[in-house]
C-alpha cells in the first residue's frame, strides 16, 4: 500500500469518526464543508427562507419543503459524478435531514 493510500484511508476514518455517513444507493456519503466555501451561506439563507417561518399560510409548509429538497438532493447523488457536487449534496442532506429532525417531518 502506497503511503499516499494510507493517508487516504486514516483521513477518511477521522472524518467518520466526527459524522456519520449518509448511505445513499452508491454507498455512503459524508459532508465536509470546508470543501465548500459557501456552505455557511447557503445553510443560513436556506434556513432563513420563508418556508421556515412560523404562521405560514401553508399548514406543515416547512416539512414539505424539507422532505421535497431530500427527495430531490438522493435522487441528484444517483446520479452526479463530481466529487464537489455530491460534497455539497451530502452536505445539504445533513441539513435537511436535521432541520426534519427539528421539526419532526418524518422524511
């Protein structure tokens, strides 16, 4: 085994360790947001968004978008090749599947 390998494989184990993977049909998947230089914004915007907000004339309006988004974002990871998208797909599934968790959806 080449050390770069090694390096490869212990990277991979310490990222583990701090999250869990996100299984998808490919296999799993784990959100590294420092690959993304804009994952703070997005988080915050898409969290700020109007589906959030309390009294909203659409009764369960925020689970149905969140459950929508994850639909959308595993049905994208079955199919994107790119490493940095399927980064950013992991990372916005850990997102929604947290904000579902808050509001307890069920997704």
């Amino acid at each position: 085994m080449k050390k770069s390998e090694l390096r490869q494989i212990i990277k991979e184990l310490i990222r583990e360790e701090y999250k869990p993977p996100i299984n998808y049909a490919k296999g799993p998947l784990i959100c590294d947001p420092t690959q993304w230089s804009d994952f703070g914004t997005w988080k915050d915007n898409w969290m700020r968004s109007s589906n959030f907000l309390v009294g909203s004339d659409t009764s369960n309006q925020p689970c149905n978008m969140i459950c929508n988004k994850i639909e959308i974002w595993n049905q994208k990871i079955t199919i994107e090749k790119d490493t940095n998208m399927l980064n950013q797909l992991a990372c916005k599934l850990d997102v929604g599947t947290n904000a579902s968790s808050i509001y307890k959806c069920g997704c």
